[in-house]
C-alpha cells in the first residue's frame, strides 16, 4: 500500500477572541505561510486539486459554513470537503481520498471562532435527541460533569490529581507561542476555582478560544516535492459509542480503544507502551487525560490516577504544547494536535521540543463524554 506524507504544516496563535480578523483572513494567513514553505498551487497538473475543511455552521453562526471560504482554501470550482465534526477526522478523509487515487495532494484547514457564540453550551446542547434529551438541558459540560463523575469513583482520581493535570498543561503552554492560555498556577488555585458542573471546576475547563490551521498532505511519490522531511500517517482509526447516555458505559472507553485498536493495526504498533514517545490528546476537562490514556493503551485501566502521580505524561511527552486543557478550539483541537506532532516530529517544535521523538500519536474526540474517538499515527 502506497504511503501518505503530511509536507507542511501552519497555524496561527490561538486567542480567546480574534474579534479584529474575520474568519477567512485567518484561513487566508495559513494558506500563504504553507505556499511560502513549499511552493505548492492550485489547477494544473501537478497543483492541488481536491481541499478537506474543517468548520461548524453552529460556531460560524451560519447554515453550510463552508461556503463562505471556498475563494480563500483555493475550492472554487475544485473539489472541497467539508467535515463538520472533530478536524482530526478530516486527516483521514485526506489520506483516504490520496489512497484511493483521488489525488495525490490534498489541502487540509480548518477554523473555528467559539468567541462569536454567546454559549458554547447552548451550542452543544443541540447534539442531543430533541424530544428526550435536549429538553433536559444536556450540554457537553453537564454530560462531561457525568462522565467525570463515573470515571473518578472507578479509578480513584482525586482533586489533587486533577490539579497536577491543569498545572502542568500551563507549565508547558508558556513555552509555546501559538497558546492561549499561559498564566501560570499552583495547586490550590485548581482545587478551589469555581464549580461549572460537579465535579469539573472553572480551571478543569478549557478556555474559549479562537484559531485555524492548516496541513498540506501528499503520496509518497510527490512528498519530495514539497518537504526534505515528510512525516508518515502510518496509522488511522475512528469509532462512534452510542448516541444515548444510559446506552454507554461513560468509565470504560470502548470508542477510543476500538479507534486506538485499529490505527495501531495499521501502523503495525503490537505495544504502544513501548514505541510511542509522544501523545498530543484533546483533553476538554482535565480529568479526561488520564482517562484518554488509558483508552490509548498507555495507562493501565482505572490506572489513570496513579499514572499521573508516578509522571507518566512526562516519560510519554503527553500534550508539550499545553494540549486543549489551555485552549483550542473544540472543531478543530485534534488538528492543533497534529500539527503540533508533526513540528515535534520534524524537531521544530522550538523551546518545547521534545527529545528523540520518532512515533507520535494524535487523539481527539468529539461528542459528549466522548462520544467519537478519533486516533492518528504519525511516524518521523
């Protein structure tokens, strides 16, 4: 089977309100800083045919928000894509379409302003069933309360774990340029900040934020062309759980390990323990890294707790940019994650860069408590 290259990527500084840039400006900034790294163009024989977007018409505050954007991603009168859940997943609808011998280069953005909703909870309260849920006032954060609630009594999180979760995240958020949120923390300031909804408290919760992205992917036989380094999709797998509540066991992460199972099968990873050096995840709330992890495999199951305190996140180099617990936005979070692996990958990362980093692995999700799990494989 033929290799799929990521070439490039871009992204701007994430913000809690870009309010002086409408959103195509942003996405017009990424694509001239990927045409400047690799020279790639539209039309032609050898231009880029086919664009994957990434956007919600709920958080552009219009109906199929992708038509606002075709001029500037280079879709007019081309093919484009839209993916209107997690961005991630618009990494393997890239892939896909340069397997399937579509094309052999794909254009990747995405972008997402959550600072244009007057609630992001009346946003995702609208993810759920009509007539039995969405009346009951069920939103990602009150779900979320659920499923933080379940998992800690099953794996004995405490407070002051979740704290070390939040601390650290700033830690490494203030080496990172493009972060949003960089004021740094102590403990006691975790523990005892504002209750959103039991147990997830005001500094468990990522911040609003606003951004966009970008990743120019191409076949092995045209990656050359656009990068000295390409860095491998050796891996991709995605899974739904069920659509009700009551339906899922909101503790046992049987999405994110079906997902996991399969993008390691495809990569040909038989124990992630040992081959994976870095983890970018889309921990939402703080007490879904640990949880998260062990669904990657990399924790032990209801081992999440003790992992933290015995630093596993340092030996595994989980989320060196600050990871969503600091800020990005929930469209597009796992594709902020990929971009982040790869420039670790390509050792371009800067004052966060990890050391010795040759296999990575992107998580994110979207859904409440979870609901699609999304995981990529990337290999230096």
């Amino acid at each position: 089977m033929k290799r799929v290259a990521i070439c490039a990527v871009s992204q701007i500084k994430i913000e809690p309100d870009i309010w002086y840039q409408r959103f195509q400006g942003m996405l017009l900034e990424i694509l001239e800083d990927l045409q400047k790294q690799t020279g790639f163009t539209f039309g032609g024989e050898k231009g880029v045919h086919n664009i994957a977007t990434a956007s919600d018409d709920f958080y552009d505050a219009r109906t199929i928000s992708n038509s606002a954007i075709t001029d500037v991603v280079g879709a007019h009168f081309r093919g484009e894509e839209k993916m209107a859940q997690e961005g991630l997943n618009g990494v393997g609808y890239a892939m896909a379409q340069i397997l399937a011998g579509h094309d052999e280069v794909v254009y990747m953005t995405g972008h997402s302003k959550e600072s244009m909703a007057e609630s992001r909870n009346m946003i995702t309260n609208m993810a759920y069933d009509p007539f039995y849920c969405r009346c009951m006032g069920l939103d990602f954060l009150n779900v979320a309360g659920l499923q933080a609630r379940a998992y800690m009594e099953k794996a004995g999180i405490t407070e002051e774990q979740l704290a070390k979760v939040v601390v650290r995240a700033r830690q490494w958020a203030e080496r990172n340029p493009f972060a949003n949120e960089t004021k740094q923390l102590v403990p006691g300031d975790v523990m005892y900040s504002p209750m959103l909804s039991d147990p997830i408290r005001t500094l468990h919760a990522y911040p609003v934020s606003d951004g966009a992205v970008g990743i120019l992917l191409a076949a092995e036989n045209r990656a050359y062309e656009f990068t000295d380094s390409p860095i491998w999709i050796t891996g991709f797998g995605n899974c739904m759980d069920s659509y009700f509540l009551g339906d899922r066991d909101l503790a046992g992460n049987p999405a994110l390990k079906k997902a996991a199972a399969s993008a390691y099968k495809m990569a040909g990873i038989i124990n992630p323990k040992k081959k994976v050096k870095l983890v970018e995840l889309k921990d939402a709330y703080a007490y879904q890294q640990p949880l998260w992890l062990e669904g990657l495999g990399i924790a032990g199951d209801a081992q999440g707790g003790r992992f933290i305190d015995e630093n596993g996140p340092v030996a595994y180099n989980v989320n060196l940019s600050g990871g969503m617990l600091t800020g990005r936005p929930t469209m597009i979070g796992g594709l902020y994650g990929a971009v982040e692996a790869v420039l670790q990958l390509k050792g371009q990362a800067g004052e966060h860069q990890a050391a010795d980093v040759d296999c990575a692995v992107v998580q994110s999700m979207y859904g409440g408590a979870g609901q699609h799990q999304t995981v990529v494989v990337l290999e230096r």
